[in-house]
C-alpha cells in the first residue's frame, strides 16, 4: 500500500503539539537551563532516531508552542520518549499518530533552502452519488502529479490520519502564495477541504542541528 517507516523496525511516526506553560514566578535563569537541557536532549533522541523534525507554527503573544514529528515503537514508548525530555515539566502534549500514504514520496525530499515548509491537512468531500470511474481516473491523477511535484522539490511527506479520507501533507515552497497554486493542481483539488500551517524553524530541529534520524 505505501511506504514503511523511514527509519525502520516497525516504528510509528506520530505528530506531536507541544505546548508549554511557564508558571509565574519561575526565575528566569530557571527556564533557560530547563530550555538548554531540552536542546541536549533533543539531539540525543534525533541521533536515536525518534525525533525527526520540529517547527515552530504561528504563534499569538506570549504562546510557546511546538510541533515535532517523532517516531517510536508504540504510543506507550512514545510517551517515555515525551516524558524524558526536560520542559515537559511545564508542557502538555497532544499526540497524533500517523499511518502510511501511498503517495508519500519513496526517498526524503531535500529541504531547500530559503524556502517556506507548510503543513496542510486535506480532508476528502467526495459525495456519495459521485461516479466510480471519474474517482478512481482522479486518484490515479492524483497519485501521478504528487510524485511529479516531489520530484520538483514541493512534496516533502505525505500520511494517513486518523479517520476517513484525511491525510497530512509536508510542502516546501517560496510563499503561501505558490503553496496554494501547488494545491490547486491537484486532481483530487475539487474534492478537497484543506487547511494550511505555515512553520517556522525550530532551533533544535535535527534538519538544522546536523543531528539526522536514522537512515530507513
């Protein structure tokens, strides 16, 4: 059906919303050893292989929030995983787990540099009454033009989520406004919801740090 997890050994790949609540009072000189500690350690798990990535989403003041691809034999791992990195003391985390696509891209897309990545969660809206045949001609489309815009650098990753007919996409393009002509050309495009997450970089994702996961 799709590809197995890029680094292996049955792993599960899960989108985590890290979300972090400094109590008042706390010193200063407090958080930034709590925050220098966390980067330590986040490279310790991206050399272990299950931190993959992480950006920063648009955040409102005084927000500070997380998003980190992880990867880990099961929800139960996963949770040892969160548990041992240190801000987790002020932090809560809202886990997604994320299943296979049949159109991700077979090799990892290199990040360009310059370039906006953007999260975009698709939803399918296919009505009921709608033709087998002009479906099943789309999805063959639909598949076809995903590797083509792999190919030129735009798909990055692509997965299952939770539910009926939605799906996770990683994109890489110059602004939101090439983003939203690349989603246009979908063949599935007519029967999409979509909704879009412009990221940030994170200062200890491993794709900066040097700090990679574990080849597949």
């Amino acid at each position: 059906m799709g590809n197995e997890s890029r680094i292996g050994g049955g792993h599960v790949q899960y989108l985590v919303t890290m979300t972090t609540h400094v109590p008042e009072g706390v010193p200063e000189a407090t958080v930034d050893d709590v925050r220098g500690r966390e980067a330590a350690r986040a490279r310790e798990l991206a050399a272990r292989g299950h931190l993959l990535r992480l950006w920063r989403p648009p955040l409102r003041p005084g927000e500070w929030r997380t998003l980190g691809l992880f990867a880990a034999d099961d929800e139960d791992r996963l949770g040892e995983v969160l548990a041992s990195m240190p801000l987790r003391i002020w932090r809560d985390d809202q886990v997604t787990p994320l299943s296979p696509h049949p159109n991700d891209p077979p090799s990892p897309t290199p990040l360009r540099r310059g370039a906006t990545e953007f999260l975009t969660t698709f939803t399918e809206t296919i009505p009921d009454g709608a033709d087998p045949g002009t479906v099943d001609d789309a999805r063959a489309a639909e598949a076809r033009k995903t590797r083509e815009l792999a190919d030129q650098g735009y798909l990055v990753r692509l997965w299952r989520l939770p539910g009926h007919g939605q799906a996770l996409g990683l994109w890489q393009a110059d602004d939101a406004g090439q983003l939203q002509g690349i989603l246009a050309s979908l063949p599935l495009g007519p029967w999409l919801n979509v909704e879009t997450v412009p990221l940030a970089e994170h200062p200890n994702d491993p794709a900066l740090t040097g700090k990679p996961p574990a080849a597949p």
